[in-house]
C-alpha cells in the first residue's frame, strides 16, 4: 500500500505511520516530496490493515497496490484450470454447452429437455430444483423430487448435471444427485455457503452477483479454493445497471478482462443476461467470440407452459440452429464444439 | 395485468390470450380501441402468470396493476407496525438509536462501548460475531465467543441486542443471545435464512441488499412475514451505484417511500452508507428528518485499533454530539428521543 | 396509455379521468373490474398528458402502451436503413470499419495513421480536432486546424471523415471539413445540437450517452430524424455502472436490441467501452458477432506518444489482426468485410 | 502519481519510466521494494501525462495523488464561497429557498406563482424558459417570451431569477433576462457552454449530470472557475440508479461531501431528485439536515394543469408548511431561513 500524508503532515505523523506499519509486520519506505510526502509499504497488506492506516493523523489517503485475490489470479498459476465432469472438459479448447429447463417441472418435460440438448450437440444438462425467487408467492422448484427427474434425464443421456444449491444445509443431499453445484447470484456473497462448497469433492459454478464487481467476484472464488476446492468456474450472467430495456446487462467486457487476469473458466449465461428468447442467440455468439469457455442456456419444449422464466427459454429448433453458429464461431476463436 | 396487443394481432391471438386468462383463474376484458386491442385482467397476478402471457402470438407487453408485496403493505394494514424488543419500541413516536461496535473484540471493548451507547442516550446494542467479508483473508468475527460478550454488555446495560445471522444452522444458537436478528445486505435474497427467520420468535432487522430495488426490499420481507414473524424492521444502508466518493450511495428517498407503501418500520444505517465518519453525522440527521424510526450507528472507543470498518466509526463523543442533534431534529419531525 | 383507479375511486373520480382524456383529444374506454376500474385510451399520448393523469383524484398509477419513439422505430419502417457516404453504405451486408487517432496531434501522425487504416482494410477515418474532456487542464484538441489534417488524410486515402461537434456555432465550419458528424456521448441530450445537425445534410453518428437507456437514445435520434435528416447511426459505445475493472460497460444486450427495434444502423465503439487495448479485440468481435453494422476503433502509431486516450488505443498490426478475425466472424453472421 | 511495476519489471524498464517522468517535467522518486518497485512523482500530474506511463513496459499500475480539481477545492480556498445576487447571499448563514414553476406557461401562472413565493419566505425564483426534453413531441417551452414573462414576475417581486441556458448562442439573449444562468444536468459535460458561461458576469448554478460523480461535478465547475466567474454554485438533483420506485436516487451524502472538499455552495432539488410531490417535503428536510446551502423547489398552483412536471410540483400551502419545517431544521443546523 502506499499512504500519501496531507501537506500538513509532520515529521511526528509520518513516524506514526511507519510505527504503524512495522506493528502490522510490514517494511515502510518514505518518499519526502516536493509538496507531499509518501510512505510506501510493498508485499501485500490486508484491507483491514489498510483500514486503520487511514485513521492516523494527517494522512491524506491509502492505495492498495496488487490484487487482492490470490489463488484465483494468473500470477499465482499461469495455465488454465480444466475441470474434468464426465466426459466434458471445461477449460480447454472444446467450448461448455449446458443447456436445460429453468426447472425440473415433469419427469416426461426433464427427458424430453435432456434428449434435446443432446440433439443439438450439448455436453451439460442444467436445471433447477431450488429456485431462489423474489416473491414468496411465485414457483419455488420441485425440491429433491426435481432432482430425481433431473439425475433420471442426465444418466439416461449421460449429460453432467449442473444445479443450484441454495442452504447448507443441503449440501449432502445434493450431492448424491448432481455433478457441479451452481451458487446463484443472489447467493455469491452468502460466506457459509461458499465455505461449505469449498468442501465439497464436486465442482462449483458461481455466479457473478447482480452487482458484484469482478474483484469481488474472484474474491467468492477464493473463498471456494482457499477451502481446497480447486474446480470452479465462474459465471457472468448480466448485471444490474439502470438500463431497463432488457432484464440484466451482459457484461461481455467481463469475459476477457477474467480470462486475463484468472485462470479459472467462465462460463456466459445469455439466458438471464437478457431474459428475453430473441436476444439470446446474438449474445451467446458474442460471448464465443469475446473468449467465453462454454454457455449456459435455458430451453424448454413449450414455453408457454414454463412455470418460470418461459420467456427467456429457447424451444430445441433455436437450440440447434444457435449450437451451428457457435460451432463456426468457435473456429475463428481457436476453439471447437462436437 | 394488462395485455396489450400488437397491432397484427387477429380475433383469434386475443382469444387465446382470454382462454389463457380463464385458464389462470381470472376474468378477462377486452377493450377494442383504434389502434390496438387491450385486454384487461383485474386481481393480483403472479408473476409466472405474467411471463407466461408474454409468450402468446401478438401480445405486445404485459403489464402488471399494483404492488407485488402483500403482508408488508399500508393497504394491508394501515397503522404503524410497532415493535416491542425489552424495553425499547420501534416504529412508535420515540426514535431508536441503536449504536455499538462493527464487531465484538475483546470483552473490555463491547462493555466500554455499551457504557458509552447509555451515557449517549441510546437505547439498543448493535455489534457483529458472524462477520460476512468480501475477502476470505479479512477478520471474520469471533462467532459464538462473540456473542457472550455482546450479550454479557446488552445484559449490564439493559440494552436489546441486534446482530446479524449469517446461516440457517445458526440460527438455534444464536436466539440464546440476540434480542434482534439481524439480516445483512448480502443475504437479503438468502431466501432460505429469510424463511428461517421468519419461523423465530425474535424480530428481524432487514437490510436493503446493495443493489436491491424497495420492491424487492418488500418481497424479502414478505418472505419472513408469510412464515408467521410479523416484527420485521426495515434498514436503508446505502446502495451500489456508479458513485465512488462515498462507500455507498444513502437513499434517503427509500425512507419515505417506505413509509408511505409500508407499515413496517424503517431504520437507517449511515455508518454503512457513508462509509466514513466524517459523513455519519450529517447524514445520520437527513434520515431522521426524513422520517426514519431510527439509526444504527457504528462506534468504537479507538477506531484506529478497530478489526474492521475502523474508518466509519464514531467515537463515543461524536455519538453524544449526534445524539443531541437528533433529538433536536426528532421535535420539527413530531418524534422524540430521550 | 392505461389509467388504473384506486381502489377508492368513485364514479365521480373515474368520470373526471375520461372527461380529461376527452379534453386532451382521446377516446377514453372504461372497465369496471372486481377489484379495480382502469380506463384504456388507445393511440399516442404523450408523457406530458400522462403525467397530468397521474395527478386526479384517485389514480392508482398512468402505464404508458407503445413506444415514445416513431420516426426510428421499426414499425415505421421496417427495412434498414442504409446511408452512403463517399463509397461506404453503412447498414447493408458490408461492414464499417472505420478507425483512426483519438485526436488527431500532426500532420505526420493523422496521415500515417491514415495509411494504416487504408493497409487493415478499414473503410472510414475516425479523428478528433474538438475533445470533450473531463477536466479543463487535459489536452482539448486542435480544433480546426486538427480538422484541416484529418481532411487531408481523408482526401488522400479516400476516406469518409468522421468527426465529433462540440457546439451549434461549429456546425458550418465543420461542415466543409468532415463526411459525418459525430454527436458524443456528453451530448447525446445537448437538445440544441441535435436540432441543428438534424438541419445538416451531413450523415450523423449518436454515440449514447454514458448513462442514457436505449429509449432515450431512440428518443434522442427521433430529434435529428424530427428535423428531416434521416441518415442517423446510432453508437453503442459502453455506460456507466458500478463496475470500475474497465473503463465502461459495454452493452452487447443493446445491438440486437437496437436493430429488432429500429431500422437505424447500429456501430460499436469497443475503444471506449473498454479503455484496454488489450480487452478491444475479444469486445469487437463481440459486436460483430452479435450484428453490429460497423466498428469505431481507436489506434495509434505510438500509443505512449499520444496526446489522450493511449491505452486504448491499437497499434496498426493489431489493427490488421481485429481486420482479418472480423471478417471471419462476419461470415458466420451473414455479413462481409472486404 | 505512483507508478506501480510488475515484478518482471527490468532496471531498464525502471528506468524508462522515470526517463519519461522527467520528460513530463516531474521528479522521481524509486522505491525497490521487496515484491515490487515503485515510482513516485510528486506535484500534480495531468491525466493525460498519467494515461501514458500506463503504457511503458511493465508498467502494473498507475495510481493518482490528490485531486484533479484545483479552483473549487477547500484546500485552495479555505472560506465559504458567498454569492450576492439581489438582496439574497447564497453559501452564508442564511439558506436559499428558490421556488417557482417548472416551466413558464402563461403570464398570470408565473405572477400567482411568483407571488406564493414571497408569501412562503422564499427569496429567490426558479423557472424554464427553454426546457430540455427527452421526447422532441414533449412541451418546449416558451423560450424568449417565457423569459420575459419570468423577469416581469420576479421584479415584481424582487426576487433573483433563475433558469436554464440550452446553448451558447442564447448567452447574450439570457443575460438580459435572469439573474442566475442555470446549467442542466443533462449540459454538465456540455464543455463550450461550461466555457461561455464561464466568461458571463452572472452567477451560475450547476446542476450534476445524471451520472456525474462528485469529481467530474467539482471538474465542470473548474471549467468556469478557471474563465474567471468565481460565483458558481453546485446543486444536487439526483442521480440514476437502477432503483425505479423514484425519478432519481437523491444522494444526500453528496452535500456533506462537497461542503467539506469545496468551498462552493451546494443546492438540493428534491423535487427532481424524487419526481413526486409526496416526497418533495421529506427529502428537502432532510437535504437541509444535511447541510445544502439551499432548496430550488418546483410549485405550480394547479398543478393538474401543469404542462410539464405536474406530479412533482408542490400547491403553494405546500410550500408554506415546507418553509416553516425548513425554518426549524435550519436552527439545529446553525442557519435561518426568514
């Protein structure tokens, strides 16, 4: 961190912040200026202690210098992480197409979903069973019946099963039935949940929080790794901004800024980003395009008869069509689908 | 809801729309007018109901009448929810100032600060044990040790104490010591910790997530309000925006909004949405004169030794100042404190 | 628009509503509901006389049905719009790829940037002599002098110019020097600017402004339209959110929005939206992919040499690689460059 | 500026940046840190001298000291700003309740309004003439003539006028006619108009842009400070969020904010901060709480009439009670108001 003192700093104040900084166990340097003067601490500090820093008298302010994600950054290791779930590997050169129903409603609606996505060439089957809703009055999932239906239509296509855990509690039951634990964006910054995630064997998708930054995004997932659970993913699925014309704002500006500075895959999620079926297919293509590892993308055989978020849900036709352009896509970005 | 239809639309398009209506369980109108056909459907609707209409041929927009929420509005219930926490009444004609430290650290720390909340004129604890931190490296509370000092200082100083749960297997534990529960901004769409909540005994402090609109504010209350809990308190504590000279941005607009469209009462958190001490005040006797019920404010006898969040500490002369101020405030607003 | 009645209203309040919609030249329609009685008025009205609805007695809320937007509007016409400008069409099968310096610094610098435009197989020269700049001590621009070097370049490479318009009393100096006006982000609502480009015979590109929806944006080009200069492109060029990893948020949501919705030419500024050079390459092909009619890039021969915006800015081989992969994509999506 | 390397960073790459450094004029400073070296410059750097270091190899980061502003800093001034227009003074011990219609209409409309000011203890007039619209089919206002009919009004009454300038060609025209040149959110970047109002004799009012941060307010203020009229006030009228159960989010913070880093006065209009008539009272309380040097408030006597902005105009007995609560608020505050 660097501590820039107010031009009314004395010498006595500066002592105090280098007192400081030894107390925290770090080696300050200062830098008399001209019209200021400047106590640099290099290694990395925590926020905390950044905190206190800017208590002290006369200092003017306090800059974090570095990133404060570890595990999760490219320095700390250089090559992508790939996440083996099945047969599908997420991270290298083959693109992720999960696709499946907002949530499990039927058995025969599941089937006829995960049949679909093979169809169309996908390699993941998603779908909800707990589904975190604004209104206590709206479709809250099947619970554990949801997760049979879905486990049923995954084996039987041998699609991995990507699904949402929303409680701790849980966690052991999910287990028997899923193979990647989805943590929504409503839940990103729920500490427990990322903690006992982090124990799990499986892998976890996480997703982006409505308004989370993309440091606090790669903070969640140090939460997951630093508990020894290296298989994460992360999740852009569209922010919140005052833009209205649309449900979220895809920030595709994410994908390669999280490529950059992270090892770890992303995953876009066209479906919410834009909650709205006509605009799924051009975004899915740009997030291909920007360097996204796979898609995320919610179908349904009829959606006038979806009980949640039909209007955002491809019929299997626009799955196939837009599974073609992605393929071609892909070719262009170096990377390939079937 | 009102579905408007596109100006294609046939005879045939609007009687789906009617028979999908029927088929909801409501009564369906249409209005034939020069440009385009309406069809009007009168009662609460659900939102899945709504979704589902969007889907149809030739409907243009689906719009819904009325508020969401239920339990939680002034229709519902027209006089001022008050509730009873010891010896302290909120949402009545005396203000709340509930002050205490981010979080409990040492036992000496929690009884000065207690004592000092008194001398002030204050009339509840707030402090933290289950700290939710962006950063997995960042001090994460004392937990249940926490707790039993919190609880040891409410207790000598007859003071109700709040603090925040953070997970549904807590929660047993943790009605043995708060007189509040708290709910953080990061877990207000936590719905399972919401219903968890909502089965307690003790009343619920809910604070506004950081991007959360007031509907959604009111739909997470809802959430508790359905399971039986009707002593839930609403917290304003700043939101996310674009702004980054403050922590947060204080929608002070939220309290008489609030206010008008609900029953429940509203707190205002300015130490979290400032983020500074030098702005708690000031803004602390904005929310007042707006019409809040109360404030939880942040102090610390040394913030400069603070674990976490010294920078938007008051300390406990700063909280008599405040204090003063209020109650002057509170007399031009028709409430009083002290 | 749809005039929803408290659940208080009396006959008397209903009856003043429609006398009112009357009065403002409409043909009121009632429906007496079970819970609530709405009145429906069909056709265009404007914000103003809804909002006066809003004010009577005993109205619950006034929703408005349709767009405010026409002129633009894909109803109005439903084939693209195209604009030649020298030898480009902007809005047909031919992608714009149109690039050049922020600002345009010396003869040297605009002419050899130029020549790399031309050499990328770019079609459109993009330069500054008027920069809108934050703080009044950065770098303004050369004004006309700057536009007299951009002209030259243009003239030589065959060109079309693209410029921004600062003020009114520039118009007919910059009218003898650039191809197409371009209207910046800060002036995306400068009323009186648009009305006087709209008086231009000169194409207009309306870059959004940083925190504008797309209806205001649509609303903004329905200004120039308005004044009977039809050839308007509009600009996604990234907004203003809480996210601070890059410079804007780019809004890939609104290309297929923007082009579902208008029958205006839609072009990606992915030098803005970004702030990276590193990040412009994935986000323009980004925009392409998701059916963007052109490219506004910044480069820059000596990007630590420039005078403002050098981080965003290309380097001319860089250029050429963005050329070759945007013209793959292109393919995919039924479009050609080159 | 700290230039902040990697830690591949070279001695020759260190060397290049403090080449550069002195090139820009500055003197730096290295510090070779355990993890990392750092350069520091002291003095004040322009962004534009900053963005170019970012581009030198090896380079991680580029970090600014101190503030961009300079004219409207309390460091560079240390007492309040006054601003004498008429017989009211703006920024001293007394506060400024400026009313009046959004927009003028008619003769008799501004003359009744006019005088409901003075009758509630206001001492200055707020009123359009040109109004900035986001729809060209929306109300204009009555441009010169409206001026005439608000000049008229307010000597008749002998309050200081105020209203918006649109463009640079109007300057001399307005000048004529009002006492105070408002500059609208929508114009704060509108940089040639920040200039020519720069260089006017009167007094100007800014208003923050939709999506202004504080620091881009304060740098449009330095943009006229640094033309020589020193009489500028700053006015907060909300800022665009996401939340839409208001027109805007008011960010009370901001007045507490500026007062302690500006010496400029600071304005609070609630009434376009929460566009509805029910919450002008709270929010304008609580901006005074807060510590605004002043109110502009919006009335209309029938405001069912209103051609503009009717749902946010208070009645005249309205602004009598807002006068007699702003009168009590302001002595726990330590100003008057009558």
């Amino acid at each position: 961190m660097i501590i820039v003192m107010k031009q009314a700093a004395s010498e006595e104040d500066v002592e105090k912040v280098k007192s400081k900084a030894i107390e925290q166990g770090h080696e300050p340097l200062t830098i008399f200026g001209v019209e200021r003067t400047v106590v640099a601490v290099s290694g990395k500090v925590i926020e905390d202690n950044r905190a206190i820093m800017r208590l002290l008298d006369n200092v003017h302010e306090v800059i974090p210098i570095g990133r404060p994600y570890k595990l999760a950054s490219r320095s700390y290791k250089e090559e992508n992480t790939q996440i083996k779930i099945k047969d599908l590997i997420i991270g290298g050169s083959e693109l992720a197409l999960i696709a499946g129903p907002d949530s499990a409603e039927t058995k025969e609606q599941t089937l006829e979903t995960a049949e679909a996505v093979v169809a169309a060439g996908g390699n993941g089957l998603r779908g909800g069973a707990f589904k975190p809703r604004t209104s206590p009055y709206s479709f809250q999932g099947l619970g554990e019946d949801g997760l049979k239906m879905l486990k049923e239509a995954s084996d039987i296509n041998n699609l991995p099963l990507f699904s949402e855990i929303m409680d701790t509690q849980h966690l052991s039951m999910m287990e028997k039935y899923v193979d990647v634990l989805q943590v929504g964006a409503r839940n990103m910054q729920n500490f427990k949940l990322l903690e006992a995630v982090g124990e799990s064997k499986l892998p976890v998708l996480l997703k982006r929080g409505m308004s989370a930054t993309l440091e606090e995004l790669l903070l969640a997932s140090e939460y997951i790794l630093a508990r020894g659970n290296e298989n994460v993913m992360l999740c852009e699925r569209g922010i919140r901004t005052y833009e209205t014309a649309t449900r979220n704002t895809f920030d595709v500006n994410a994908i390669p800024f999280l490529k950059m500075n992270s090892h770890l895959p992303v995953i876009a999620d066209p479906s919410h980003a834009t909650g709205d079926s006509k605009l799924v297919e051009p975004v899915a293509l740009a997030a291909i395009a920007a360097g996204a590892d796979g898609l995320l993308i919610e179908i349904h055989p009829r959606p006038d008869e979806a009980l949640c978020d039909g209007p955002q849900a491809l019929v299997p036709t626009q799955l196939n069509e837009l599974s073609k352009k992605v393929s071609s896509i892909a070719k262009v970005v170096g990377r390939t689908l079937n």
